[in-house]
C-alpha cells in the first residue's frame, strides 16, 4: 500500500525547499511533487506543500 506525507512550508525560499527535500528523502520517502499557494497580491508563493510517497511494508 502507497503511503503519502504532505509538508507544509510557510516560509517558501530556495534553502527551505531544499532542506525539506534533503531530510524526508533521507527518511526513506521519495519526492512526488510541489504545489505551491500564491497570494493574489505578491508573485512570490505565501507557502508551498511537499509531496512525498513510500511503499508500506506488510509484515503479513
């Protein structure tokens, strides 16, 4: 069964990002996507969601 793991990130720079990437992949996760949150009133993102996926093991 796939498993998904959703990080929030409220302050959206490059450095952020990277270090989210770095730690959940590390943790065995593999990166599945970015969706980012814009304000209508700036075109830098307010915050951004990470999206990581892994496989469950079944002890079974």
């Amino acid at each position: 069964m796939l498993q998904y793991k959703v990080v929030e990130l409220s302050n959206v720079t490059e450095e952020s990002i990277e270090e989210t990437l770095n730690e959940w992949t590390a943790k065995g996760w593999q990166y599945d996507g970015l969706q980012f949150a814009m304000r209508e009133s700036s075109k830098r993102p307010a915050m951004a969601f990470v999206v990581f996926t892994r496989e469950e093991k079944n002890d079974q």
